[in-house]
C-alpha cells in the first residue's frame, strides 16, 4: 500500500469497553479532534461502515466506532469482525476499563443500572459485561484504565493519544467589536481598549480601520499600547495553557472599542502575533463590526 493509498482509507478506531469506564467522554475527545464519531453501533455494521468510508474516497477520512453491550448477543460476532476489519489494516481497537468498586461508584452516582444487571445487583451487571468482554480486552491495540481518572484527565489522555504531531488543541478567537453595538455573547474574556487615544479623531485616520498601517502605527505607538500587549499575552499564557490540561477545545477573548473599528482592530491582530507561538494553541481572528458605518 503506497502512501497515498493509507492516506485515502485514513483511519478507522473502534471505541468499546466497560460501560461507566469514559466511552462517551472518550468518544466527545476524539469528535473535537475532527474524527467522525458514530455511537452505539452493532458490530455487525462495522465492516458495511469502513466499506462505506472506502467509497468516500477520504472524504471522511477518521471515524470512531462506539460499540457497547447494549442489545443481546451484539458481540458474539465482535472477535471476527474485528480481525477481519484489522486484516485491512487501518482499524485499532481501544479499550476502556476501570476496577468495579470506581464502576459501581460511577453507576451509584448517577442512579442508573447497569444494562446487564437485569434483576440483580449493580456488581452482577457489572461482572457479566466483563466476562464477556474479556476477549475484546485481550485483543484491544489501546487499553486506558479510567479509574483513577475524571472526565477532564480521560479527555486529556485520548487528545494526547490521538492529536496529530503538531495539532492544536486549543483554539482561540480574537474577537474585535464595538461597545456602541453591545457587548457580543458567548466570549471567555473581555479586554477594553478605550485606554487609548481614538484614531477617529483624527481626520486623516478617520475613514480607515485597525488594517490598515497607518491606523495600526498610529495606535501601536500610544503609551500604554505596547505595554498593554505585553502583560496581556502574559496573563493568557498560563489560562490557554490550563485550557488545554482542561481541555477545553475553545475559547474567546473580546477586544472592544467604542465603534470597533480602529483601536479594537489593531490590537486584536497584534495580541494574535504575540499569541500565535504558544504550544498547542491556534489563534483566529474575527472583527464583528469592521463593515458597520
């Protein structure tokens, strides 16, 4: 198989284990890692599913299979479909357990049985599934054991082992805006920036914007300006930093002027420069009311 050809199957990973061991968590990490995720889906349907992702022709280059115990006899088949699945050699399969006291724990906290507990005890249901999935476990390529981990740690774990060399795991937008237009929802962080002399007041700066060179020469070079830019990315630092321990995928920071059109503009795409070498950040710039009169 050439490069190309491996490129074009791209990748197939089957999400199975314990139920209460993180498969959703596990399954929410990967969708932010751009994979197509699929849940609760029959063995029986995965090889009808990777034939289907063939004739995509890598327009869905990596899907996440989530299969569990839920419905009688569903992995009676798993053990031959996996090996026939891994025969073509872009399919894993990763397996998540945790210790039956934490899995008990977990179920009790939620007030949910177990889906094979039936008329007995949580730890009945929970010592049935892992009989029957003792061979999947023996067999699994990826085995993370979520006891002593939460939801945040688990995330963590799976981005870790699935990013790209070099992949961002955290994005962030630089939102510029204009107060006079109202403050924009959904943001993490608000920075004003009516600190600084306003560049519509002067004639020959008025009719263009924070783009512009002039503009952003002008607004660069008030006191405080530089000042500012530094101390800010500063503090950011260890928040983005904390983001991606968190993981937590996104964020927004707000950079506001009164009509958003010069100061918010200018600093916005400054602050993203000093932002943009940060490990496992990516940084994106929007201006919400540059085209506003």
């Amino acid at each position: 198989m050439t490069a190309e050809d491996a490129q074009r199957e791209g990748e197939f990973l089957i999400v199975t284990g314990m139920s209460g061991a993180g498969r959703t968590t596990a399954a929410n990490a990967l969708e932010d890692l751009g994979w197509y995720v699929v849940d609760n889906l029959p063995p029986q349907i995965l090889r009808p599913l990777l034939e289907l992702t063939d004739m995509g022709a890598g327009s869905l280059p990596k899907i996440a299979a989530v299969v569990d115990v839920r419905g009688p006899g569903l992995f009676d088949d798993f053990p031959g479909v996996a090996r026939a699945l891994r025969a073509r050699g872009s399919v894993k399969v990763l397996y998540l357990d945790a210790s039956d006291d934490v899995l008990v724990r977990r179920f009790e906290s939620v007030r949910r049985p177990h889906p094979l507990q039936g008329d007995g005890t949580l730890l009945d249901g929970i010592r049935t599934e892992r009989a029957r999935l003792a061979p999947i476990r023996e067999s699994a390529d990826l085995l993370i054991d979520t006891s002593a981990l939460n939801i945040h740690q688990l995330a963590t774990q799976v981005s870790e082992m699935f990013s790209e060399e070099g992949a961002a795991r955290h994005r962030v937008t630089l939102l510029s805006f204009g107060f006079k237009y109202g403050l924009p929802t959904d943001v993490d962080h608000v920075a004003d920036m009516r600190f600084l002399p306003n560049p519509f007041w002067q004639e020959e700066l008025r009719a263009h914007t924070g783009q512009d060179a002039d503009v952003r020469d002008y607004v660069l070079s008030r006191p405080g300006a530089e000042d500012f830019l530094d101390a800010y990315a500063q503090t950011l630092r260890p928040v983005l930093d904390g983001y991606q321990r968190e993981n937590k995928s996104h964020s927004t920071i707000a950079i506001g002027c009164t009509g958003g059109k010069h100061r918010s503009v200018a600093m916005s795409e400054e602050l993203a420069r000093r932002l943009d070498g940060i490990p496992g950040v990516a940084v994106n710039v929007r201006h919400r009311d540059l085209g506003r009169e």
